[in-house]
C-alpha cells in the first residue's frame, strides 16, 4: 500500500480486498471519517500485495536523482509512504494478514513501512478494529476510538514500539508485532488493521478560517481466526416493500423492497441475494441479477435496497427475499443455511380505479334520473269548485221558483 500526499491535497494509491468465493467483482473501500474536533481521515484498506504499483488520477514522482524532494503542479512539497506485510526483512506478496489460532495462543509477524520521498518522515504506527458501515462495505475505526476486538491484541515491537516510526530519506523500517488472542475471544473471525497514518494540521482559508488536522492513514487487513466450533449464519430482518405505479392506469409499475442483513453466525459471510414479488393471481416477478451482499464480520449488518421493476398491481401482493452465505474465497467453512423472510403489502393501479370510480358515479347518476318520475299537473286541481259550478248555474236559470 503506498499513499501519497501534498499539502493542498490527498492522493491515495490503494489495492483491492481478496475476492470472495462467487463473487465477480473485489471489493473496494475508502473511508472517511469526520472526527467533532475537526480531524479528517482517510483510509484505505487493502489485499493488493504490498507497496503496489499506484493508480491515482496524478502521476506519481518519479525518482529523484539529485535528493531534492519532489514537488506537485502548485509547487508543494509531496510525501510519499508505504505499508505492507514483510517476513524476515523483506516485503512478500501476501496480499493481508490471516492468523488462525486457539484461545490464549500468540502468532508473531511483521510490516513493512517504507518512506518514499528524499525527506524525513514520522509516521504513527497503530492497529484499529475492522467493521462494516451500513452499507455492508469494511472500514476501520477512526485512530482515536479505543481498540476492543483484535486491534487490542496487538503490540508492535522495535522501532514501532512507542505508536510512531521515524523514517529517514528513502528509508524501510520492518516493525515486528504480536498478536495475543486473550482466552476470553469468542470462536470464529475478528478483523483489524494494520494502519501507518501521517498527521499535518492547517487552516482552512477566510477570515474565521478553521483549524484542521488532517490524517492520512493506510492499512493492511489483519483477519485472526480464533480456532473452535464454526457456526455460519445469515438472518433477513426489517423487510419493507412499497409500490410506485405509473399514470398509465393499464401500466406496470414498480417495487422498492428494503431490508437488513446480519451476520448472526461467528464466520465472515458475504450473501448472494434473490428478491421476488408476486399477488394472489398473475406471475412472480424477480429483481434482476443483484450483487451480492459484502462480506460481514460476525454481528454486522448491511442494508440492502432493490427495485423489482415491471411489476403488474393486482392488489395484495408479497415479496420474498433470501440470502444464501457466500464464504470468503479460502476459507473452509461449513454451509449455511439460506436466511428468507417474506412481507406484504398493496398494489394498486390509483388511475384505473380513479377511472373505474368515475365511470361508476355516471352510471349511478345516470340510473337515478332514468328511475324519477315526471311530475304532471293534475286536472281536478284546474277545474272550478264543483258546489261553486252548481250554485252559478242554479242563479242562471231565470224564472225558476
């Protein structure tokens, strides 16, 4: 791993995690942590083999043959640094740390640090424990939050003993380190990182410009896996499914389906995932191919989001979603069990019932006016008195006695 930075700012040149079994794609993390006292990290965790060849958007420094240190287009000073697994003295091509052992056992190992600029460097030294963000991705914890898990288990030796390196010009410091898995671990897969971090501190531009400490750090996985009886586990949780129709009251609309994975087991787990909705009548309707669900340490999640597109509404309908367990590609684990969970929820075409409401509410008026009758004067109400009639006639009738 090789990160390099100016102090306008940060390059990182990073390498890719080992994929896993099943997996087309390796999985690739950057992190970036806001700390409340305004300090910037930048992390990046890699399985690439030790100070790999860069890939930033800048070129990196060519060697510079009179000692002079480098410089980017502004003309700031550029730092240049490395980390990776060695072994006697000597950088390998491990790509990570993978440490298999029994409760209260101790494996020893080393790292490489590497200053790569014609100037000297003190970089910190620590460990920090590994972790997935919400998404399912890996990351470290910041360096200011205290080791719990496997991180705690780890001392450096050597020139890395107090927490720091002094680099000279161009120098390669190996540090010696142990891991000392106390007999209270749980059994299965804890995951840390080696870091090798530089710290400047500056201003931000303005008036009420800010002070800020920027911490660049880079890291090698560490995985110990403490030895015992292996249980995998997946778990579906905290499914939701919603649908969103078009205007188009014959269309097909779509569904969002939302839930939780969580690694219930002791291994690390990665997911391959099937989400399917389908009503009382008509077809079952699956998501495309979806990606699959990164590897989780023991007890962390991911939260997945998919949308089942073409969905016809035919009212209440379900969803159902499972997640088989996907193993780290060379880890010998046992199978687990497919992890399902099923909800239920409407679809409903809005428009063509507004539609259908519409017809029926003009029929219905339609059907009232058809069944009133007509209202018609009635005769006997235009007609003369009968008793007045008779009495204007009996005085009409002259000389009647």
């Amino acid at each position: 791993m090789i990160a390099r930075r100016s102090s306008s700012f940060v390059h990182l040149y990073f390498g890719l995690w080992p994929q896993m079994a099943g997996y087309g794609e390796p999985v690739l993390r950057i992190s970036k942590v806001l700390a409340a006292a305004a300090t910037v990290s930048i992390i990046v965790l890699t399985g690439s083999p030790a100070l790999a060849a860069s890939t930033t958007p800048s070129p990196a420094p060519s060697p510079n043959p009179s000692g002079s240190a480098a410089t980017d287009a502004a003309g700031k000073p550029v730092v240049t640094f490395g980390i990776g697994p060695s072994k006697n003295h000597q950088v390998d091509r491990r790509p990570n740390y993978n440490m298999l052992s029994p409760k209260g056992g101790l494996v020893s190992d080393e790292v490489a640090v590497v200053n790569l600029t014609y100037q000297p460097l003190t970089l910190n030294l620590y460990a920090a424990d590994g972790l997935n963000a919400d998404d399912g991705s890996l990351t470290l914890q910041p360096g200011y939050v205290k080791p719990k898990d496997a991180a705690a288990w780890v001392t450096f030796g050597g020139r890395g003993s107090k927490g720091y390196v002094n680099l000279a010009p161009r120098e390669k410091v190996y540090v010696p380190f142990v891991v000392h898995i106390p007999k209270t671990a749980y059994v299965g897969d804890h995951l840390a990182g080696i870091v090798a971090s530089l710290v400047s501190e500056g201003t931000t531009p303005g008036e009420r410009g800010t002070n800020v400490k920027l911490e660049q750090r880079v890291g090698i996985r560490l995985g110990v896996r403490v030895a015992g009886v292996l249980t995998p586990g997946l778990e579906v949780k905290d499914l939701q499914a919603a649908y969103a129709g078009t205007v188009n009251p014959f269309g097909k609309g779509n569904v969002t389906v939302t839930y939780t994975v969580t690694n219930t087991g002791n291994v690390r787990l990665g997911g391959q995932q099937e989400v399917s909705v389908h009503g009382l009548i008509g077809p079952t309707t699956s998501a495309p191919k979806l990606a699959n669900v990164p590897m989780l340490l023991p007890g962390n999640s991911a939260k997945v989001s998919v949308t089942v597109p073409d969905v016809t509404p035919v009212g209440y309908m379900t969803a159902d979603v499972s997640v088989s367990g996907l193993a780290v590609a060379g880890d010998a684990d046992p199978a687990s069990e497919v992890a399902s969970a099923s909800t239920n929820f409407w679809a409903i075409a809005w428009t063509l019932l507004a539609g259908l409401l519409g017809l029926a509410a003009i029929g219905a008026a339609f059907i009232r006016m058809r069944r009133t009758p007509t209202s018609t004067p009635d005769a006997s109400s235009t007609s003369s008195n009968p008793d007045l009639v008779s009495a204007g006639s009996a005085n009409s009738t002259p000389g009647t006695v």
